[in-house]
C-alpha cells in the first residue's frame, strides 16, 4: 500500500476511542487523520482533551491532534465510532449520509435491516447489505457494525459449529471486564472483591446478535439463525476480557474430537486476505485444565483471538466449554478496524 | 438449656476450622471445649498453632485452649470436621466408631449409602440413615454429613421448587469466593483481577449431591432426584459469597409470582424448632435488579440465609435466577452446626 | 435520655451521608428525623432517592423519610453535614445562622478562627471557638467540624505523645481507601490492582489540620503546634480503613514501652463521659509484627479505634509506627457524631 | 556477536526463575541452555516442572529442556540464580568455585566483602571486587549480586542525585507488588483488598543495600555511603510495580529544576554501550500529578526504567517524589542480566 488511508475516531476521547486511536497508531493501512467528540473538547489537542490511562503512551503526534466536533466535515474517508448510544444513532447515520464509510462500535444500527452486523471471519456475506443500505437510505456512504462484544466471542466459537453441526440451544453465562462499561465506568466502590450480576441491555443483545451474524443472507435481507440463546451476564473485578460458560446442543451428532478440530482448523477471510489485524488463527483452542484465564490469556494474537478451553460433555445437552476474548480489542476496536480492513482489501472503500 | 454441650472441632487451624471456632465461640448451647488437629500443632495452645484470619478477634479463653491430635480421645460428645479430605474419610469414621456424633464438612463420606447428607431445612427424615449406619457399623457414634459450599445455595433454592413444582433441568455456573478454597488456598498472582474457569471436583460435587439432598427416602436409602444437573464453576477475586447463575425446568408449570412466593414462604424443621443458627427465613427473594451481590448481601441472617434474585424467564427452559450464599458459613461451618442443633433440639444426642 | 433529640443529615443520599444515616439508625440518643439534599432528590423517599451501598440494609422506616431540600427549614436541633465542599461552605452557614447546631465532615469551615476542629479525646476545650463564632457570626446556632479522614488517626496516634513527650517532626505516608473518594468516588479501572500516588489536596489538609487540633487555645484563638507534618497521601484498592506509615522525632527522649504504654492507657473525654460512640480504649496497640491491616482490624470498637502497630526505633528521628483507622466511621461521619454528643452530655444543645 | 553464549539459570521454576527464562527467551547474546531446579524436578522436562504463569507463552523449545540439578555440572559458563535463600548460599558459592559467571538475585552475598551488589548504571566500577574475590575464595568464577527490588529504584533515584548534591538523609515507605514474594507467596485471602504492613527482612535490606551501592570503593574494598536511609515496607494488591515514597535531605542546595535535569539526562555505562537491556533513558521524569501509577507504567523501556514522579518541596527535607519500577524485571531478573551484558562487553567473561 503505497499511501495510507486517512481515517478518523468518533468519540475518541472515551474507552473505546482511546482503544481505537491506540490501535490505529500503529497501523499499516491507517494513518489516523481525525479525533472527534463532543463539543466541549474542541479547540483542545486530543492530549489536553483526554485523559489517557492505555497501558502504552500515547504518541506524541496523535496527542498534538486538534479535536474537532463529530460533525460530517471532516477530513478522511473513513470514521470509527466509539460514540455513546445516547448520541451515536444520529451522529453515525449523518456521516454515513455525507458519504464516510462509518465503523461503529455502537448498538443503534446493529439490528436495522439494512446494516451489515459483521464478524469477517464468519459473514463476510452480509456486507452486501451496504448496498441495500445505500439504496433505501441514499449517498454513497455506509454503516458497518461489529457486535457487542460478549456476543463477538460466542459468535465466533459458535460459527463454526453452526456450519459444521447445526446449533439448536446455547446456554451462556458471561464474566465480564470493567474495561467493557467505558471510563469512568464501574465504580470501584462497587465492583472491588464483588460480582455484580446484571449488565443492563447485554443478556438482550447476545441473545438477538448471535442470531443475526449467524443467520442467512437470502436476497437483501438476514434471516435470523433458528437457534435459541440464554444468556446471564456478570461483571466482575477483572479488567480486560470476558469469560463465557457455554453449554450447547448441536443438530448433528459430534465428537469432542470433531469439535476441538473443527474451531482449531477454522480459518475465515481475514486469514485468507492475511488482513493486518487478523488473528493468524481465530480460534485458539486450550488443553490446560485451567485455561482460558483473562490475565494470562487475553493479549493471545494482540487480543484479536478468541479462546476455546474446558471442551467436554454436557450432562444435559452435547458439549460445555469456556470461551475468553479481549472485550475493548476483538470485542470492539479491533473488530471494526478489522472490518474497515475486509472493505478495503475488496476495494470497497 | 441449663449446661451446655461439649464440642470438639477436628481441624480447627484451618480455614473451615477457624469458622467453626468463630461460631462455637458464642453458641448459646455449645461450649468449644476440644480444639485438634495434626501432630505438629500438639503442644501448642490454639493461639500459638493459629494463624488466624477471621475478622472477628480470637477469644482469648479459646485462644489458649490446648492443641489436641485427631484421636477419638476428646472429651466432649459431638466433634465438627473441619479436616481436609486427604485425611477426614479415616479420622471421621474412626470417631464415629468410638461413639462420637461427627459432623463433618469433608466430602468423604457424602455419597455413602449410610450416611446421611443433610439440610435441615430440606431434608431431615434423611438423618433416619443413622440407624442404618450404625447398625452397619456398629458403635454409638455416627457421621452426619452437610453438602458442598456450592451445592448447598442451589439445593436450597430447588428444594421448595422442586417440592411444589417438580425439578426437570437445571443449568448452574458458579462464581466461587476465594475462602471456598482454604487457607493459604488460592494464590494471589493466581486470583487477582483474574477469573479461573475450573475447581477441581466441585462441577462433580454439584451434580450429584444435589440430587441426594432432594431424594427421597424410601426404606432405609435414598433415591436419587430424577433431575438432571449441568455445572460449570469458576473462581473469582470475591473473599465470601458463591453466587450462581441458574436456568431451570419443572415438571409442573408456575409463573414467575408462584416461583417467588414459593421460595419467599418456605420454612423447614429449622424454623419452626427455632434452632439457634437457623434463619428465619431461609430463603430472601430480592426484587432489585442487580442483586444479590457478594460484597453486599452474604451475611444477610448472618451469612446463614440463601439470597435468590433476578427471578425471570429463560428463552430456553422456564426460569432463571441469580444465587449467592456464604460459603464458610452457610456453606459449611453453620450448616454442620445447624445438623447438630436439630440433632440436639430433637434429642437424638 | 427520655426523649431522642431529633436530628438531620445534610447531603445524606452520599457515601458519607449514607454512613451518617447507618450509624444514626440505631442510635440511642439520636433519632434520625430528617434527611436532605439537591434539589433533585426532593420530592422522593430516601429510599428511592439512595443508591444505598451500605453492608446493612436501609432500615424501611428511614428508607420512608421524605427528601428534603438542603434550607434552614428541617424539623430537628442538630444537623450532620456530609456535604460535598462545592456546596458545603454556604449551606452550613446557613444552617447555623438559622440557630442550628451544625456538626461538618467538610472540609470548608476547619480552618476558620472561630471554628472549632474538634476531637473530643484531644481537644474538647476548643469547644469554647463557640461562643466566640456566635458573638462574630450572630445567631444562637454554630458549625463544629471534625478533621478530614486522615488527619483523625494521625493527630490520635500523636495527641498523647504529645502532651506527654512534645511532637517535633513527623513524616506520614499514607494508604487510602477507595471509600475516603465518595460514590461513584474511584473508578474501577483507575484502581483495580493499582495504586494511585495522588489524592487532591489530601496532603495539605494532613500538614495543617494535624496542628490545629493539637494546638493549645489561648484567650480565643488556636495556636497552631509547633511541629511540622510531612504527609504524602496515596490510594490503594482497599475498600475501607486508612494505613498510615510514620516517623517521629520527640522533643523529650522516650522508650518504646513508654510510647507503648502512653497510647494504649490514653483516655479522653469521651471515655470519661461514657459517650455512646465513644471506644472504650481510644487508641489500641497491636504487637503482632504485620497488624495493623485494613481488613482485619478497621472493625475495632465499630470502627472507632485508631490502631498502632509495628512501634519501633527510626534510624533517622525516633520511632517509626503503622497507623489503621476506619476513615468513614471514626474518620468522618462517626468522629461528628462523637462531636455532637460530647456537647449534648456538656448540656450545650 | 557471531555466537550466543550459553547460560544457565538456577532455580528456573520460581518466579525469578520464570522470569529470567522469559526475559532470556530471545536475548541477542545469550542463548538459555540449562535450567536447573531442585531434586523432585529432575527427570522432567521445563514445561512439565514449571507452573509457568508469565504472561506470554512458554516457548516451545524451552518447554523442551530436561530440568537439571543445581550442581555445578551444566554447560554453561554463565548461570542466572533465581534461587530461594535457603539454599542459594551454598549452591551459588559452589557454582563459583567451579568456574561460572553467578549472578544471583538472592540475598546471601550481597553484603560480603568480596561480592560486588552492582546497578551498572551506577558503580560498575565495584565489579573489581571480583579479582579480590578471587584472590580470596580462589577459581576462576565469581558471584555478581543486584540489590533487592524495593533498593532497586530507590538507589537509582539516589544515585545522580547523590553524585550531583550528596544525599544527607532519606525517609521511603513502599507500596509492593505481590509478584515480589514469589509462587504462590502471598495467599489471596491476606492480599485481596488488604495492605499488609510488613514484609520480612525488607526494610533492613533498603537501609543497608542502599548505601553499599552508592558506596565508594576505596582500594579492594566499599565504604559504604555515609547517609541514612529510613524504609518502612508495605505489600499492597498489586501484581507488578513497587511504588516508593520518599522524602530527602541533600548535602548542597538544589532546585526542583535541578533535581529534575539531574535524573532525566543522567546516563551510565549500559547506556554508553548500548547493552541489549539497558534502558535508553535509565530514569524517566514524569509531570503528571499522579504518576507514575504501577498499572500504568510498569512497562516503560519493556519494565527497565525507573519512574520518578511528583518531585516537590518536602515541609521538613528538601524534596520529596514517588518512585515506580518493576519489581521482577528492573528489580530482579532483568537487573542480573544487564550485569552479565556489561561484563560480556567488557569481555570480562
């Protein structure tokens, strides 16, 4: 790639916007070109305006960036949202209206028909939405949503499944990060030494969002999976990565074996294109006894994989497993760059 | 009651241990007169072999009690096992053998068709299993065993619901406090800002003594439930309070009101007799929405109820809610002494 | 006491609000008649106005209380203030104008000439600041306030030394709890398995305050001791209970047991009078060579001992020591609740 | 270098151990082969015998090594000891005597007087102890030490400052990370929300180590310096970082600015060589009022540098600031491999 590709961060200076610049830093297609967020940033730099707490520093060149509002003019192509849902609906739709191609982290248009909501290793497919999309809404630019982040692990342990055997029932029980409710997010008065076992919205949204990545594109529409979902979500006092209990029937019979081979040798586009933020393996599947554990195991790929351990029977359905992944990497920021990334190795961006 | 009893706590350094010393300390009808447990503490007062963390301050009359070994050479009448499994199978029996009424905590001798697994609460006809036993065994004394930590909230929970309803299927994952593991127990490097998917052998623990608990019996042994269970059990950075997440099946159908005032309502043989550690009402049902919580809620009755909240529909069975008991007390040290206060209340010692 | 005083608390939806409200709830000459705060809450019960995080439940007939709004209008003689400093300085005022007796956790009044900030084991005479504020302000009300959280266990450590040896340096380094921020107060992600070497303004207060309450009234006025505090303040992920590190140098030479026995035979006012909040031993020293630790020993006397550990010699001055105290009970809302009835026992509300 | 020196680490299994594998995993020059344990781990493989809990992955081929005895049989010329003081007196005295390089993270030595306790950056020049060493025990190997972690970063702050305006007297109190007492070291249930107030041996270690390091080496001996240090030691929930507050006393009067310059340009031996671990910037100032913070900047120049922070007039000494390292890297295991890197340019080895 001869140039980069200008790119810019919608609500930069939050959780998510910080995780996005912090990836985008360094990235070989992207140069980051813009940060927005609210009004009462702009005329800062991005380093006055934030208060960065990312565990690397914040280079010096982003942080001299002058903020600017999250309004359609400005200069790049390309914007990642890591906006609020109180303000990322209309602000998204207004871009996408200017002509941006919109990344976003978002939950408004996750569900609306005409959105791609993508996981690239597993529906790469329903990208052809952007041109329905394109059609009923007008302009030339888009909305590409990556899913929530407790679904984007159980989506990808699920997706292969689903192709290889069918999924008929999942039960999840999540264990979630403080780094997945923003900054400042979870006070520590209630989560120091606690388990706190309610995530308002996040049962709702796995439940309906597993569905929608998994379900089948027929004409311009999804047709949502025909599995069912439960699921019970946590938060706990860990900081990066959430931990899923799963237990899942499948249509067809499978052996542990057949299973632990089929998520260890799946490899979806971002792999086969070799995108930058591509897992070389999405799925990495542990044998220890004791693993996946999110202190240990969440930077495996640079947060990008999804870990699969604890494979074994079901005293009710077939299998239970243990699922981890990076919520604010492969959960978030770096599944919407991942996305940005498939559109433009198919040049459509 | 004009004098009080004799006890004896086997194992009493320990992290069990040192929780039935607390409680003992101030039984209305229980006097801490033996305090054992291995050699190397022999000799010693109780203070000296100690290194005790509880968060009420050691008595000091207990304090300088002298270190016995685990020898059936007590003076007193009913021991409490607070020993680790490695050595509680024989030491246990052998204090049954010599007349003692032995309540332990140890997973030994649970599962045996003799001895009796018991809540009060649930199931007190089981405690006729000591006729059997001693008849088996012969000797005066007996063993009477109360359940696994992470057993003992969920049979709590199912026991009226089963009773009125009918248990089909139950889903279960834990969230485990770090003082289920013992003392030194979990390493901090281990634990801290992390979550670890496995215990070794409770998944196994809960799946089976649940449906002994809710058994019927029938002659002189116990049938299991005809339910089926599913476990998955982590640790998490809580210091006391297992909390589990539950999706369940029944045989009858019930309405969330029905499931609430079922378990609301619910009184046992502990409550009527009012035995000294008995809750009033074993089971707290909350209506808000984010409990219960560890940090918060587990010494509600002085750790001694089971918290059951969140109480909805599943999209897959019928019913999901949220449990959490204290696992030290409830758990283990309590409900071995609220065996031996109906034991007591109902002159069978 | 016949009849309770009715009292009210300022600010009493917060953390220090809150503590104010438990510790009133079952006070035996206090009855908890009133509880205000921003206009936002007016208008609803306590119970709904409160994110009530307290490890007791809100007592349902306090849970019924009416908000009020934070005006001179309350039903009550005596009013606690946990305000926040933003608006503290003003409402206080306004209350004690009005004729109330005003009893402050804030930080606004302490330094003011006519003031008293008051530990009643250490300096009750500066009680007398009263009538010089009234005669200066007007009014038959007054403002009393107590130290900030950290200053309390210092200036208790070091009042018997000094009456008894003369303080001459001391250099404080402290460790916060999360608790001492308010609610939400410290974000988890800023804390979790962290320490942070800052807390905003905390360091000056100690240096100051610490001499003010040990200062010797003369005429009207406090003479501030003539020591100097050297206080570096940090927080750590500790829920409750304040760790201090010191080292002092005496004016007049003194062993270890002598410190030893000066602190732990100190007694004050409050001792003397029986004050209900009142620790029967104001000062405990622990010998164990790792105590005093927040967890285990911030509970002392309900959380209003100040405890010292590890008294021992200081290559540079005299003595080294660790300091623990509960810095939202005997640091905040407990220490002007001690204030209050040491007044109402002097018969001057 | 055309070939990679062949060494050894001793211990390998622990937490320095892991540590020094992992750090030696892909170092330039050095090339890890033979790790050595005690007698139960003999037979096995690395990966088999190490619970390895670092948080990237145990490299296959190491994993792959056969476990030797810490006996002076391994080839290698130079051995790393991570070894537990119980037994690295003798084992490492041994590994001398029969020719090997020893540079050893345990206590023993550190204070002999023919054993030099060297930060490159700061005395390389005590490492012609090593011919009086020689001379004295006879052999052609040696023992190099590094100092205890918490001396580390303190003598590191120290050591320009010392140079440039001569230190009089220096209070520290440390905040140290549970990675400092090795696996499984400190349990959970002590550590969790907890400060603990002590830790054995440490603060006599900083009292003394601090003043051989920047010590003068006066014919074939060190004098030590001739300033006092006061150390009160904490351990607090934190998994990496030793977080240090100090207040000193200089010899010449110096400015803030001048403190300062002094510690950011200052630049040693490592730094002149360009040795692989040597830090760019051995000690970075920050300006940010509450830094450096352990989460945050623990890993800054890959956990080799020392952070100094809020650098302000002290009321009693001259200036007080807050120190952070890394307690394992910089602090341990890192420290003994710049020391083997130094005297590998030096072609002393």
């Amino acid at each position: 790639m001869k140039e980069k590709i200008k790119v810019g961060v919608l609500g930069a200076t939050g959780a998510v916007g910080q995780k996005f610049v912090q990836l985008l830093a360094k990235h070989p297609w992207f140069e980051l070109a813009e940060v927005a967020a609210s009004e009462r940033s702009v005329g800062k730099t991005y380093g006055e305006a934030t208060r960065w707490f990312q565990n690397t520093p914040l280079p010096e060149h982003i942080g001299r960036l002058p903020m600017k509002p999250c309004r359609a003019a400005l200069d790049c192509r390309i914007v990642f949202s890591g906006l609020d849902a109180a303000v990322a609906g209309e602000v998204e739709a207004e871009f996408a209206a200017a002509g941006y191609a919109v990344f976003s982290n978002a939950r408004n248009h996750r569900l609306a028909d005409d959105v791609p909501l993508v996981i690239p290793e597993l529906n790469a497919d329903h990208l052809t939405l952007i041109e329905r999309q394109r059609s009923k809404r007008g302009g030339s630019g888009f909305i590409v949503t990556n899913s929530n982040c407790s679904t984007m692990f159980l989506a990808m342990a699920l997706g292969p499944l689903h192709q290889a055997f069918g999924v008929e029932k999942v039960f999840v029980v999540t264990m979630q990060a403080i780094s997945g409710a923003g900054y400042p997010g979870v006070a520590s008065l209630d989560i120091l030494g606690n388990v706190i076992p309610f995530i308002s919205g996040e049962e709702e949204k796995i439940e309906i969002e597993t569905r929608k990545i998994l379900g089948r594109l027929t004409g311009d529409r999804i047709e949502l999976a025909d599995f069912a979902v439960s699921a019970q979500t946590n938060r706990v006092p860990v900081e990066d990565g959430h931990t899923e209990c799963v237990s899942l029937k499948l249509k067809k019979p499978a052996s542990i074996a057949a299973i632990k081979t089929c998520l260890q040798n799946f490899r979806g586009l971002p792999q086969k294109l070799e995108l930058p933020s591509a897992p070389p393996q999405p799925i990495l599947v542990l044998d220890e006894l004791d693993r996946p554990q999110p202190k240990r195991d969440v930077m495996a790929a640079n947060g990008m994989a999804t870990l699969v351990g604890r494979i074994r029977p079901c005293p009710i359905l077939d299998f239970r497993f243990v699922i981890l992944g990076h919520n604010t990497i492969r959960g978030a920021a770096g599944a919407s760059i991942l996305n940005a990334e498939l559109l433009v190795a198919q040049k459509k961006i």
